[in-house]
C-alpha cells in the first residue's frame, strides 16, 4: 500500500512543474494513508528530473520519517498539522505558483467573483496572517501550519468546502481527497487569482458572486444531488 501511496505522490509532483505551478524545486505533494497514519512527501531540495519513486519519504503524523533515506521537505511538518488537525484531507500540495503567490504577497483574500472559483471553491479563499516573530523562531513550518488552523476556525470555514489558503508574505497550499484533486485545486486556485486580477483592475467595484449562484455551482459538484459529470468513469 506504501509503495502506491509514494507512487501516487511521485505522479503528483510531476504534475507541478507540466501545470505550470513550480520552477526548480519551489513546491511539494504529500498524501496521506488512512489505514497506516502515514503520509508520503517529496524528499527536500531533489530535483524533479532526477527524482524517482523510491525517493518519496514516507512520515508519521507526529513529523519522524519511518520510510526512506533522504529527508522529507522542510515543509512537512506544515503537511503533518493539516492532516492531524482537517479530517478528510488524502492530499496536500504546496506550491509558489505566480499569481497565488502574488495575492498571497498582498494579503488579500480571493473572492468569489464568478463561477469558475465557486466550482470548487464554496466561497472566500482566506489569506492567513502573518506568522509572529516568536512563531517563525521556534518552529517554523509547524507554525505555518498551526496559523492556517486558526484561520479556518476563527473564520468558521469548513476545509473540505474550501480546499486551499494563501499565506500573507508565502504562498499557498491546496488539499483534496487525493494527490490529482488537490493538485487540480491548485490549478485552479491559480487561474481564479488572475482572474481576479484583470477582473478587478477593469471593474474595481466588481461584485461578489450571489449565494445562490455560488450555492448552484459548488453543489451541481460536491452537492448530495451532485450530477455534473459521469457516475460510472
């Protein structure tokens, strides 16, 4: 089961760089193993062209490595607090991909200004604060992860709806119930923020998206009586 676990994270991560959402080694995907506790990541600072699947570093929720040799990425305890503390997460991908980036840098929320973001995106992606100066000197990826707790809960916004964060200052992370999900949310969280750019710098009063065309969009796709797609493929 391990070895389709890093099978699928390896896949996943090649993903990054083909979409357009890394250059070098500017991001990771990890996905977690329900049965086991443990969760597979990119090892730290390895090249994608010369990486393989036996490099995946297999990790337990409490940050120690119980499969491989090399070390895991230096944001994998930022992926172990996600996993501990949002129930329902199969995968995490973190990238530094432009134009998240960019609203990330500004500290601004994405609204939902138009359908594409509310097909999978069940309202307002949150921009998390700034971590403290005591925060980043202690433990600094634990930390990150521990502020995007604390946004989701002071903001009352279920993870599972709203699959994906920006950092103030950082970057953003994606989730989904497994590695291709949470890399296509991450896709899309992308294309939302630079159409969110051009839509704002033509029309700087541009309106949120009403609730029930929000509402209609999110459920014909994640909805109890979801029927956008096919059943059985």
């Amino acid at each position: 089961m391990l070895e389709s676990l890093k099978k699928e994270v390896f896949d996943a991560n090649l993903e990054l760089p083909k979409r357009g959402l890394i250059k070098y080694t500017w991001g990771n995907v990890s996905a977690f193993d329900e049965e086991t506790g443990y969760f597979a990541i990119k090892p730290s600072g390895v090249d994608y062209e010369s990486m393989t699947p036996d490099d995946i570093v297999i990790c337990d929720l409490d940050g120690r490595v119980v499969e491989g040799d090399l070390n895991p990425s230096s944001d994998m305890p930022t992926h172990a607090v996600l996993y501990q503390s949002f129930k329902g997460l199969g995968s995490i991908v973190h990238t530094h991909s432009p134009w998240a980036t960019i609203w990330a840098q500004a500290g601004k929320d994405v609204d939902a200004l138009g359908t594409t973001h509310a097909d999978t995106f069940y309202g307002t992606i949150p921009c998390a604060r700034y971590l403290s100066e005591e925060e980043v000197n202690t433990e600094y990826e634990k930390e990150t992860g521990n502020v995007i707790v604390e946004t989701f809960h002071e903001r009352g916004i279920d993870p599972v709806s709203v699959p994906g964060v920006l950092l103030h200052g950082h970057a953003p992370f994606t989730w989904g119930s497994d590695a291709k999900k949470a890399v296509m949310n991450a896709v899309v969280l992308e294309e939302v923020c630079k159409m969110n750019y051009y839509t704002q710098a033509l029309n700087p009063n541009a309106h949120v998206l009403p609730d029930f065309i929000l509402d209609k969009h999110f459920e014909r796709k994640h909805g109890e009586n979801a029927y956008y797609g096919q059943k059985n493929r």
